[in-house]
C-alpha cells in the first residue's frame, strides 16, 4: 500500500506514538489560543471590559453552532482513519469524497440559518442589553463564514486520519501570525472595534484550509481520486451521516448546557460575563493538551480497530492518561501560584478589581478538576475511533444535564460560586458515563468482528478482512 507523507500507528511502541503524534497537535493548538489570546487581549486591555463581554458572551453560543460542524468532521474523518487502519485505499478515496461533498453542503446550510438566528440567541440567552449590539456583530461575522471553519477541520481532520498531525499545524501557525498582524491592523488602526477580531479569525481560517487541501492535493498519492473514486452514494452518505451528526450532537448537546450556564451568568452582570471569558481563555490555553492527547486517541483508536489491534487500543489509551495526570496536576499548581499574573493580560486590576477576583475564582476552582475532564477527552475520543459515535453523544447529555442543573438551581441561590462549579460537575457526570461504556465495549466487541476473526491477528474471512470496523457491526449495536 502506497502510504507516501502518511503514518501508520499500528505498529510499535503506543506511547512513543502517543508523544510523537500529540506534539504537534499541542504545537498547533498553544499557537491557536494564542492568537486567541492577542483577540482578547487586545478587546479587554485597550477596548474595554464591555468590549470584553460582549465577545465572551458570545462563546456558548459560538460553540453550540460550530460545535456541530466541527463535530460533524470529526465524525466523517472515522471511516476515513478505519479505511487507513485497515490498508483499504479505495475506501479511503471514496470516504474523503463523500466527506468533502458532506461537509460543503451542511457547511453552507449552518452558516445562513446560523446567521440569521444569532440575535435571537443571543436574546435568548439573556445577554445584557449594553453588550447584545456588539455581540451580535461578532458572532454573526464568525457564523456567515462557518464554511471557512469547515475548510480548516475538514482537511487537517483527513490528514491526521492518515497519520499526519504535522501539515495542518504548520499551516495553523502561519494563519495564527497573520492573524495577530490582522486584529493589531483592524482593531487599533482601522478602527473596527469587535468586528475587526471576527474578521481577522475568518481569513485566518480560510487561508489554513486552502494551505490544507494544496498539499492533500498535491503531496498524498492516496488521495488522488479517480472518475469513480467520485461517484456519490446517498447508501455511503447515510452511513457517514450516521457518524457525523451523533458527534455534532454531542457538541451541540454539550453546548445547550453551556448555554444555560452563560445565561446564568448573563444575569449576574457583565463583570461576571467579563471574568468569566478572561478566566475561560486562560483555562482553553491549559486544555490544548486535552484536545491534543484526545484527537490523536481518535485517530489511534481508529487505525487499530481498522487493522483489528484491540489491545492496541487499551494501551494507547492507558499511555495518554499517565501523560495526561501527570500534566494536570502540574496544570492545577501553576495556576495556584500565577493565576492572577496570567490573567492581568486580559483584565488590568486596578481598573477592574471585581473582574479579577471573580476570573480567579473561576480559573482555579475549574483546573482542580482537571483530571476528570482529562478522561472526558481521551475516553470519548477513544469510543468514537472506534466508531461508537452515538454511545459517546450520550455523554454530551450527561454535560448538559449536569450544566443545566447547575444553572438553573446552583446559580440563583450561590450566585457566582455556583456558576464555577458548572464545568467540574459535568465532566464528572460525563466520566460517570463514559467508564462502563468503555469497558462494555472493550469486553464485547471481540464477539462483533468477523466469526474466528480476533482482534489484531488478521484471521478470518480474508475477502472482508479490510471493511471498517464499524461496518461489520450490527444496527443495534451501533
């Protein structure tokens, strides 16, 4: 099999592959949240702290229509991974096409209804009338141009697929300086207040995904599609979609309960809403890891199921969660001692003093719960590789269940303690979920792969040996 520029994580040792593959995933997500980071802190630092809230009230919402999009790459992205595990090129070529036509479609649907509900939303969700004008022009600039989000995931989501996490953050960096250069051009020279922020992560998009697809194009033999590679099949397309949308869902599920959460603490102030978005970019940039040690489990678990290497799958998994404690503890100390010192970049102290009590409050009540959340990522990514996308949504249920409990009972008698007890309590309840799950499916699904088939040993019906593990799966187990 012709695997030019991809990499194979069946074979050797699973925690050296676990480093080597998670590294740039890191790379690439600590340079995103730091032009993340000049966004904020140029809007809190020299536009204000009601600047300030209106582009963090706009987060949950932000993540519960892009959460959908990017879960839906996610999800198309697992066939592709189990095709590549199992040394299928053709079902390679025919899953990236249906991919690709999928996610453009669905792309363009989210983006026009999107941006026409977003004030509504954000009314909805109770944000403050001072705030709301600003935060419609952000979200609504962000959503009209969901297709070049789409871009961006869809294309690094097949490249890490195929075992490579390098190309999508060597672009990712590239956008990031020329979207630092573009927030100090729009925002302070041209005068474009939040919208310039919003502009400036649109192009930043845009041009990571085209970098993205020129090399898939041009340096990925395997992708080189064929007249047939390219014809459409609403049978294969109803399979990916039935993929795809459970991990949509799940972001989106998850979401609502972040949005029931932002509501709660719309209706304590825009100080509150203000701590609560300085104190959230801070936590993102210490949860990079988490999202890295996750996609590449996804992307691991996915190739060994594919070449049916079960106990791959375990301790693949066992090596993120020693890296990842190891990591959180670590995490939880440093922002014990420097909490306020990172947060000053974001919120100035003399200015704002409540801000910065209440956004240290947050940020150190959230990271010592950072274990938990640690196995919500590599579990649940770890589940869907391996094409359980629908066990996992459930847990997503289980976060907003949580959230929303928070909100709505939590909150009004606390006040803003409860609002920082939302987070830990959810990925709690989703780590409650995901445990058995995973140890029921790690104990049953031996008995759904091919009949005198075991797991990593090849044998069996040799003719279907290379189907996707998700396809030799019943309906009902699905």
């Amino acid at each position: 099999m012709s695997r030019t520029m991809t990499r194979d994580l069946t074979e050797g040792k699973p925690m050296k592959l676990v480093v080597s593959f998670a590294l740039p995933l890191l790379f690439g997500m600590l340079f995103q949240q730091f032009y993340s980071f000049v966004d904020t802190a140029i809007v809190g630092r020299y536009l204000g702290a009601e600047k300030l809230a209106a582009v963090g009230a706009t987060g949950s919402v932000n993540f519960l229509i892009v959460g959908l999009c990017l879960g839906l790459c996610s999800g198309f992205a697992i066939p592709i991974a189990q095709a590549f595990g199992a040394r299928d090129e053709a079902e390679v070529r025919r899953n990236v096409w249906h991919a690709v036509v999928l996610s453009a479609g669905m792309s363009i649907l989210f983006a026009v209804a999107a941006t026409l509900l977003c004030r509504p939303l954000l009314r909805l969700m109770n944000t403050p009338e001072e705030i709301i004008a600003d935060s419609a022009r952000y979200i609504g600039i962000i959503f009209a141009a969901i297709p070049c989000c789409v871009l961006y995931n869809m294309a690094s989501g097949i490249l890490r697929s195929l075992g490579d996490s390098r190309t999508p953050v060597l672009f990712l960096v590239l956008a990031s300086l020329i979207n630092i250069v573009l927030d100090l051009f729009l925002m302070l020279v041209c005068g474009m207040d939040v919208a310039g922020a919003a502009v400036a992560t649109v192009i930043s998009q845009l041009l990571s995904g085209i970098g993205c697809v020129v090399v898939m194009v041009r340096r990925f033999p395997i992708l080189r599609l064929s007249a047939e590679d390219r014809r459409f099949s609403w049978k294969r397309a109803r399979g990916m979609l039935g993929i795809g949308l459970p991990m949509g869902l799940q972001f989106s599920i998850t979401a609502i309960g972040s949005v029931m959460v932002q509501w709660s603490v719309n209706g304590l102030g825009v100080d509150a809403v203000a701590a609560v978005s300085a104190a959230g970019k801070i936590s993102m940039f210490y949860c990079c890891v988490f999202d890295a040690l996750a996609s590449t489990m996804a992307t691991f678990s996915g190739q060994n199921i594919g070449a049916r290497k079960l106990n791959r799958v375990r301790e693949g998994l066992n090596a993120a969660g020693k890296i990842g404690v190891v990591y959180c503890l670590l995490a939880f100390g440093t922002v014990l001692l420097f909490a306020r010192q990172m947060l000053s970049l974001f919120v100035d102290p003399g200015a704002a003093p409540q801000v910065m009590e209440r956004a240290v409050q947050f940020l150190r009540i959230n990271a010592a719960f950072y274990i938990p959340l640690l196995y919500v990522n590599i579990v649940r990514l770890c589940i869907q590789g391996m094409g359980y996308t629908r066990v996992a949504m459930f847990a997503g249920l289980f976060e907003m269940v949580a959230r929303t409990a928070v909100a709505l009972l939590i909150v009004p008698v606390s006040g803003f303690t409860g609002a920082c007890f939302a987070n830990p309590a959810a990925w709690i309840m989703a780590d409650l979920f995901l445990f058995p799950c995973y140890s029921h499916i790690m104990k049953t699904l031996p008995g759904r792969l091919l009949p005198g088939e075991e797991p990593g040993t090849g044998s069996g019906d040799e003719g279907r040996r290379d189907r996707p593990i998700h396809l030799l799966r019943s309906r009902k187990a699905a």
